[in-house]
C-alpha cells in the first residue's frame, strides 16, 4: 500500500470516527437497546463494527470525497532526499496519527457493560490507560463452577481493602464455591450477589459511569463472562488520618474530636452527636473531574425548607472541573465574595456542627476536608465559641465581654495610636507624652511608617510561624517577636511603646475564634491605620460608618449579617452576651425554623418556683 | 428590584438620630439665646408641642393608609399644588442637608482637624453619604440602629463625667426672659424637631403596620426632647448664660470641660468619634430623604440615579455662605426660626383641605 493510500485511509477513518462516535475496537453506544443487541454479539460485534464504520465511511461518497479533497489540498511532496528521512518523516506522521486517534474522546456515561469480557476488558483498557496506569488493578480469575467462568475483578491499589478484595471477593468465587450452577446471562450477576458474595454494600450496575464513580471511590468491580452486567462491591479502604483533637478552635471544656479527611468519618462523627432520624444527609459530586462527594446534611423537620433548597441549589448550579476542599466550595457558594467578612462558618468541630444544626442550621462537608460549612453565618455566630457554652452562663459571658474587647483591641488600636500622635497629643497626660516623645526621638521615620513596619513584620512572623514545621515555627515566634522586637527597638526603628501597641492587637486578634473573620478584622485594621493617618479620628470615624455600612449591607443565604440585632428580630438571650441554658427557650427567628421553641417555658422540671429563677 | 422594608425600631433609631445630631451643632447655644437659664424649658416645650404637632400629622396619614405625604399632597390639592408643595419640601430638605455639611465640616476644622481644608472634609462627608444613600434605606436605617447604643452611651458618658462642674443654680431663674417669650421661643423651637415629618414620608419603606407609625413618631420625639434636655441643662449649669451663648459648638466644648483626674482629661477627641458618625448618619439620611421625595414627586423607577446630581446639588449649597458665621446664623435665624412652615405647618394645612374637601374618607374619594 503507497504512503498516499495509507493516509488516505487514515484520514477517512478519523473523520468517520469524530462523526459517528465510534472508534475501533470498541463499542460506544448511546442507547441502551444498541447495547443489549451488540452485547449478544460479543467478540464479534468489534469485527463487525469496524467493517460497518468501514462500509459507512465508503457509503458516505461525498463525505469521502471531502476527506479526499482535504487530504489532497495540501500534497506531500515527494522528497528527493535519501529515502531513509522520507520514511522516517512518514513515520513521525503515522506516530502523530495515531497519538491524535488515542485521543479521541471516549464517554463512558453512555456506555453500557457488554456481555463479552474482553469487549469489558478493552473499554477499561481504554479509560483507565492500562496497562501504562500502574494503580489500576485488573486481575483476571475464574469462578469455580463447572465449567469454569472467566471473570475478572478491577480495583485501584490503595484506594481498595485488599484483605476484603482476597477473602470476600476472590476467596469465595475462587476457593470456596462448588457448585453446578445453571446460572446464565444476566441472572449470573444476582446469583452471585445473593449467594456468594458477602459484602455489606454489593450492587449490580449496567452503565459504565457508575461502575466507574464506585472504583474510583474504592470499591471493587466485577465483570463476568456472558453476563452484561457488572457486580461493584464495596471495599473502600484507604490510609486515613484518624479522628484528632481540634488545631483551631481547641477547647479546655468539652469534646476533644475534630473531623479528619474522610467525608464518612465525619458524617458519622455528627450522626454520632446527633441521633436523630430527621437528620438528613443528601449527597451531590461537585466537579466534572475529581466529582467530589459533597454531603448536605440538615434536620428535616426542623430547618427551613427554602434555606434547604437555597443550599442545594447554589451546590448543583456549580460548573467547574475541580472543588478540593471545603474552602473552594464556600468560595463558590457565598453571597458576596468581595466583601472582607465571610459569610459561612467554618469549623472543625462536630459538636460545634451539632450545636447549629439543632438550631436550623444546614451543614455542608466536602470529602476530603476536614472543615465543614455552616450556612447561614452571622456575625455573632462567627464571634461565638463552643466553649461559651460548655463553661457555666458567667464564665462564658466573661469570655464573651473579653472578645468584644479583643475585637476592639484588634481592629482600632493602632489606629488610634497614629491619631493620637498624629493629631490629638493634647488627650495623653504630659508624663506619658513626654515618655512617647522621648522613646521616639531617636525613630528616623513617621509614625505610619513604624506601625507599617511593625505591623509587616509581626504578619511575616504569624505567616511564618504556620508554614514552617511545628517545632522550629515555635521558635520562629519567639525569635522573630522577641528578638526582632528587641532588636528593632535598639536600633532606633521603631519605638518601644510601638511594640506593646502591635504586640497587644496581634493577641487580640488571636482571641477571636474564628479564622476567616480574624483575617477580615486584620485586614480592615490597615485601612483604619490608614485613615487615621490622613484625619486621626475623624478619619477613623469615617472608616466606622462604612465598616458598619458593608455589615448591615451582608447578607448569608438570605440571612442579615447583622441579624437579629439589625434588623431586630426574635430571638433567645443569646447574641452577644448570653443567658443561661434553661432561659434560651425558641430559637431564632432570622431561620425561621418549621419549629421555633426548643423547650418549654419550665424546662427544669424540678425546680418549684413556677415561674423559672431560682430552685427552691 | 427588591422592595427594601425597615422596621419600627430602626425608624424610631433613624428619626433619633436626624433630630439628635443637632446637639453635636447649635442646637444647645441656640435655645439658651431663646431661653436663657429656661433653655431646658423651651426644650422641653418644642418637644410636647412637636408631639401634639405628630399627632395631627397622623391624622393626616390615616385618612390616606399606607400613603406617603408627598402623594397625599397631590391627591389632596391636586397635581399642579401638590407638586410645588412637595418641590418646596424638598428644597427644605436638601437646604437643611447642605446647611448640615457645612457646619460638621467646620466643627471638625474647628476640633481636630485644625490644618485641613473645610471642603476636604465636606467632600469626604459627601462621598460617604453618596455610598451609603447608594446602599439605601435599609442600610441606613440599620446602620442608624446598631450604634444608636453607641452613640447614646457617649453621650450620656460626656453628661455624666461633668457632674463636678453640676451647678443647679445656674438653671434659675425657672423662667428665664419670662413665660412669654420662653412660650413664643418654644413655638419657634419646634423646627428643631421637625425631621419627625420623615416618618411620613417614608411609609412605604416600613414594614410595620402604619398604626404604629403614632407611637415611633411619638417614641422618638420623646426620647430626643430628653436627649436635648440633659444637654441643655448640663450645658446650662457648665456653662452659665453669658459663656454659652458665645459657643460654636457646645457639645465639643462640654467634653473639652472634662476633667476626672490627671489621666481622665482632655478627651474631647475621643467623643469627636461619636459626633462626627451621627455627622455622617445624618447627612447620608438627608440626602436620602430628598432622593425619596424627588422620586415620589416626579414618580421616578428609583432614586438611585438621583443621588450623584443630589450630592452635587448639597455640596454646592453648602459653600453658598461665605464663612462659619453666616452659616451659623442661616441655621439659626432661618432653619431653626422658620423650620417649622415646611416640616409641621404644611402637612397641616394639607389635613385641613382634606378635611374641607373631603378627600381621603373612602376609596373613592382617594382616586
């Protein structure tokens, strides 16, 4: 056969190929009774297939004829170069040819499962790359019937409980079975799953892409020979991180558990807080290429129906090829992704998700996180801690009153440090003033420059401090706030009473619970220093107003950032200071809960003073 | 576009807030001119008539439920009266906005920012009434909700840290000039409580029933005539009559009169905090408010697109008088004599020719 006649083959079949969906040696149906008919046919229907695409492209005389001219406009030309390069040049095209063919796109949603196993075995072939994908395990066996069946199981090496795979898959088709089952076709697949195979989770699929979503996910797939039908076990069984204590929001009071990587270890988790069969726990895959399981999870007859659907609505609508973690997904599902605040609640702690699914709450985990989304969030709620409420009503008011401080502290301090002395040095006593004045003296540079500076620097050693390793971050602190400060101070570049100012805002602005309003408060805090520099506290003034503004503009899933203080709405004595367990008797009215009371007037059943107060 | 609805204590905090920031201007200097040591009289006296005033405003509101002013005064005195009436309030409005900026920008040439030029900072308090009038009424009147504990507790801080200075023979003689004129001062005063009409105005942006709407107005009325009061008496007995009188801004000069110790002085600063927000509540909120009867009157889709001409509009006003003085004494011989006409008198004059005319008893008669 001439170079011109190969190419010319080469050429019709792509064409015919992209047009027909159909490549060779493999069976792509888009509808279920092709692929029962093909399925019949087995090994054959891959011979007949390719003469029909063959016959068709032939029968497809214009078609052709275009290829044809396609092929022709641009002639090789034949080289009068030693035929050695000629070849090889040909060859390079036939290499790209069939490079550009492997890449054809191959859609395995509308395939089915043919009753022929090496047709099976192909497809796989094909969408998992092998045998060049070394993960994927394809191993072939026989069931011990008589005769014997050809079978073979596929799984992904790590992914899969191979202890499962070999004593409740393999073992008991391979060793334990001594039977003569009359068993064929479709029914094969029952049978086995009814008598033989026994595993918790066993199913029987047709369609490829659900075959393909369990072994991806770590169960194991069974195809068989003559049956057009897969059996999928479940044997997940991954190395995981086991259930470990709280790194962000550690408590001294209350449960030490925190959610690890595992979305099922972590619904669990909550399931095991909250035993309750109104706790729902709805699954959708969010990304078209890691397709990551994202669980929803709500009290059905507690949480508002239209909040529920918001929620599912927001996940569903999204259209992106890959969502890793929970932080991606708040990302793409939070209502004003410029604003500084965040508008979903982060935690890390099952009882926290517990304590707002009780409430109304919807709950959002994605696999592979250790963080799940609360949703709505206000401000208040993200100003909260769990252990407000774990520590009896005074102690956990006084952490309270310490955090609005703190809150404070860490947004305005160095602001109005540069204000007062920038602008208002009258409002310091004439001793303090003289002791700033003379700490300052030797300071080369203006006041916004220092705190700048200190501030920059004090960022670079938190930023430091998590990034490197746990222990030598330790040292980083130290080093970098003790000696550097120290340091700094001698040699004249910023003023000593500057280190107390940054140092006291940057703890308070670790006492804020929250990671992600900490990084708001933190945020906000340079644009305050800023205006302070311009128009001291007229300018801090200002930045209040439209501080205040964008908060009462917010909005979570429909929700007032600043509800239910503003607007006000009904609500338990529960907002910023709280009251006693017993007193918090409905719940919030922002959620509108299916039910607002969450105990009755006299929950102390008790106590004999009827009307709540003090047991007597 | 989504209806933006606010409720009754975000109103009542809101119409606080316009009335109240007078205190942080002339207010105290001015009724202590009227009143002299009765000062706190012809507070208390423009209150109660303001309320008596409200009552009848109300009257006026329900005959015509759910309608705002502007549009009972067209469906009153029909379209060609109503619009120059309504034309004539708005122009009230912006006049009293663009007096407004201009004295809280010298106040706070005057207090802090002794180096900055007065149309830096009127520029600066017009942008950020432009965004936070963009935001809308909702913003605002929730913003106005959630630090008016704020700004009540620093105030009431200022009163209270002066008790030293208390002296309650400062107040006396109880009638000051005599009965007559604190009487007559007291009718004048009422101006000073006039942005109680906003109520009226706004009733579609409420989401409480418009039977209410009597008791915010009258809540709100009495809270601030208490507010202006506790001024103007601790003003009073801080300051006797002669050095009162003489004040620009008497607020900023009580809390430069603190003194509880060595490091608890001087603090007049911190409590410019306090004043200059109210400053930008309440110039944001006028400019608003004739955003919303423009769009009324000329029945606009949205008052949105009115705000930047409005700002504009305000800033220009407010640079009309030549200096501090002569907007000083446009604030007190004009707005604070004369406001009562445009706030009180003419929504009055619309319920009598209802009255006459017999519009707003039934359905039919409103059409």
């Amino acid at each position: 056969m001439s170079f011109f006649q190969q190419l010319r083959k080469k050429i019709t079949n792509l064409i015919v190929f992209d047009e027909g969906k159909e490549q060779e040696g493999f069976l792509l149906v888009s509808e279920k009774e092709n692929g029962d008919q093909e399925r019949q046919e087995g090994k054959k229907s891959k011979q007949k297939e390719k003469k029909k695409s063959n016959k068709q492209g032939k029968a497809d005389k214009n078609k052709q004829f275009r290829v044809k001219k396609e092929a022709f406009k641009k002639p090789v030309r034949v080289s009068k170069t030693p035929l050695s390069l000629a070849e090889q040049r040909e060859k390079n095209k036939e290499k790209n040819m069939e490079k550009s063919m492997k890449k054809e796109p191959f859609f395995p949603e509308k395939l089915f499962v043919s009753s022929s196993l090496e047709v099976n075995k192909g497809y796989l072939e094909k969408i998992y790359s092998l045998p060049k994908n070394k993960d994927i395990i394809l191993r072939e066996f026989y069931i011990a019937l008589h005769p014997p069946l050809k079978a073979f199981v596929l799984f992904i090496d790590g992914l899969a409980e191979k202890e499962i795979i070999n004593n409740s898959i393999l073992k008991p088709l391979m060793v334990l079975l001594d039977e003569e089952a009359k068993i064929e076709g479709s029914e094969i697949a029952e049978y086995i799953k009814e008598h033989l195979l026994p595993g918790h989770d066993v199913q029987v699929l047709e369609k490829y892409q659900q075959i393909l979503d369990w072994v991806n996910y770590g169960g194991t797939a069974i195809f068989i020979e003559g049956c057009a039908q897969c059996l999928v076990v479940e044997t997940k069984g991954w190395d995981k991180r086991a259930v470990g204590k709280p790194e962000v929001e550690q408590v001294i009071m209350g449960p030490h558990e925190a959610f690890n990587e595992t979305l099922r270890s972590n619904t669990g988790l909550i399931r095991k807080a909250l035993r309750n069969e109104n706790l729902i726990t709805e699954m959708v895959k969010v990304g078209s290429r890691n397709k990551i399981d994202v669980a929803i999870m709500y009290l059905e007859d507690l949480t508002n129906p239209q909040l529920i659907a918001e929620v599912k609505r927001r996940i569903t609508s999204i259209k992106t090829d890959y969502v890793g973690v929970s932080g991606v997904l708040e990302q793409f599902i939070e209502d004003e992704p410029f604003r500084l605040s965040p508008q979903i609640l982060t935690t890390e702690r099952p009882d926290r998700v517990v304590s707002f699914l009780v409430e109304g709450h919807v709950t959002v985990i994605v696999d592979g996180g250790p963080q799940a989304l609360i949703v709505p969030a206000t401000l208040f709620s993200l100003l909260h801690s769990s252990e407000d409420y774990y520590l009896r009503m005074p102690y956990g008011n006084f952490l309270r009153i310490l955090r609005v401080f703190a809150l404070f502290i860490a947004i305005l301090t160095p602001s109005i440090y540069v204000s007062i002395v920038t602008f208002h040095q009258e409002m310091i006593p004439t001793e303090l003033l003289l002791a700033i004045a003379a700490s300052r003296a030797t300071v080369p540079f203006p006041t916004i420059f220092e705190v700048f500076a200190m501030e920059f620097a004090f960022e670079l050693i938190r930023e430091a401090g998590v990034r490197v390793p746990g222990v030598i971050g330790n040292t980083i602190g130290i080093v970098g706030a003790l000696i550097l400060g120290q340091a700094a101070v001698q040699a004249g570049i910023v003023s000593p009473i500057l280190i107390i100012i940054i140092a006291i805002t940057g703890l308070a602005s670790f006492a804020i619970p929250n990671y992600s309003i900490s990084f708001a408060f933190r945020g906000r805090r340079f644009i305050f220093t800023i205006l302070a520099a311009f128009f001291g506290f007229f300018g801090i003034s200002g930045g209040l107003f439209l501080f205040l503004l964008s908060l009462v503009n917010m909005k979570s899933f429909g929700v007032p950032f600043l509800a239910p203080i503003s607007p006000k709405t009904k609500t338990g004595p529960d907002v910023v200071l709280r009251g006693p367990v017993w007193s918090m008797e409905e719940r919030v009215d922002y959620l509108d809960p299916l039910e607002r009371s969450r105990q009755p007037n006299i929950s102390r059943g008790w106590i004999k003073n009827r009307r709540g107060g003090r047991a007597k | 576009m989504k209806k933006e609805l606010v409720g009754h204590s975000e109103a009542a905090a809101f119409i606080i807030i316009m009335i109240g920031a007078k205190a942080f201007l002339g207010y105290p200097r001015i009724v202590t001119e009227w009143g002299l040591t009765a000062g706190w009289l012809v507070v208390l006296l423009s209150g109660l008539i303001s309320i008596v005033f409200w009552l009848m405003i109300v009257g006026v509101l329900g005959r015509f439920p759910g309608k705002p002013l502007s549009e009972i005064a067209e469906v009153t005195l029909g379209p060609v009266l109503g619009l120059g009436i309504n034309t004539f309030v708005f122009l009230y409005s912006i006049f009293g906005t663009s007096n407004h900026l201009r004295l809280f920008s010298e106040a706070a040439i005057l207090t802090v920012l002794t180096e900055t030029p007065v149309i830096i900072l009127a520029l600066i308090f017009v942008l950020t009434a432009w965004l936070a009038a963009y935001y809308g009424i909702e913003a605002l009147f929730r913003s106005a909700y959630f630090s008016f504990p704020f700004l009540a507790i620093g105030v009431a801080l200022v009163l209270l840290v002066l008790y030293p200075y208390y002296d309650f023979k400062m107040l006396l003689p109880l009638t000051g000039p005599g009965v007559w004129p604190v009487i007559k001062s007291s009718f004048w005063g009422t101006s000073a409580f006039g942005e109680v009409i906003i109520l009226a105005y706004l009733v579609r942006y409420f989401s409480f029933k418009p039977e209410r709407l009597k008791n915010v107005g009258v809540f709100s009325l009495s809270f601030v005539m208490m507010f202006f009061i506790a001024i103007t008496g601790v003003y009073l007995m801080v300051l006797p009559v002669p050095a009162s009188s003489e004040t620009l801004v008497p607020f900023y000069q009580l809390s430069r009169s603190i003194f509880l110790g060595h490091y608890f002085q001087r603090v007049e600063a911190v409590f410019v905090i306090f004043w200059t927000f109210t400053a930008f509540i309440s110039i944001a909120a006028g400019i608003l408010v004739g955003a919303i009867i423009l769009q009324d009157t000329f029945k606009l889709p949205s008052y949105r697109p009115l705000l930047p001409a409005l700002c504009l509009l305000t800033f220009s006003l407010a640079f009309t008088p030549l200096d501090l003085i002569q907007t000083v004494k446009l604030e007190g011989e004009v707005r604070m004599s004369y406001g009562w006409i445009p706030t009180f008198v003419l929504p009055l004059l619309i319920w009598a020719a209802a009255l006459i005319l017999r519009k707003g008893e039934n359905k039919t008669n409103d059409s």
